[in-house]
C-alpha cells in the first residue's frame, strides 16, 4: 500500500480496511506471504488512523460557561486533555 493510496481514504475506510486484514489473519487460511503482506497494509492503515485521530483531537474546541452563563470557545490543549 502506496501513501497515495491513503490520500483519498477515510478514517471510516481505514478502520474497515484493518478489521477485514484482521478477520482475514484469524481464519489462519492465509498463505505466508499473503498474511505478510496483509500484516505490512494494517500497520500503515494503523498509523494513519493514529495520525487522523490526533489531528481531529488538534482541531477539538473546549466550550465552556462562565457564572454568568455566557459561552466561550477556546482550542483544547494537552494539559487540558490530561485534566480529563
């Protein structure tokens, strides 16, 4: 599997794609070279899922309310994400 493969794909697409290499791996009909190779694409569709999950955590806004009931938004930074 090429980088160019993963461009166009969704993380949606990505997660299918590895929970098929993985009921394809625990049949344990597959060929050496086949479970090879199947191995090689889920640890790419691995990392960029990994790598689409963190940049939508980037992208994550904290809403939050002050006493007197008014909204603000402000981005979600690590020590945040710790505290939770």
């Amino acid at each position: 599997m090429k980088s160019d493969d993963l461009k166009n794909l969704t993380f949606e697409d990505a997660m299918s794609g590895l929970e098929s290499i993985d009921k394809e791996l625990e049949t344990g009909q597959i060929k050496l070279d086949d479970a090879v190779e199947a191995y090689e694409k889920a640890t790419k569709l691995k990392k960029f899922c990994e790598e689409k999950l963190k940049n939508a955590e980037l992208k994550v806004e904290k809403i939050e309310q002050d006493k007197d009931g008014n909204l603000t938004v402000s981005s979600l930074d690590e020590k945040d994400m710790a505290d939770e």
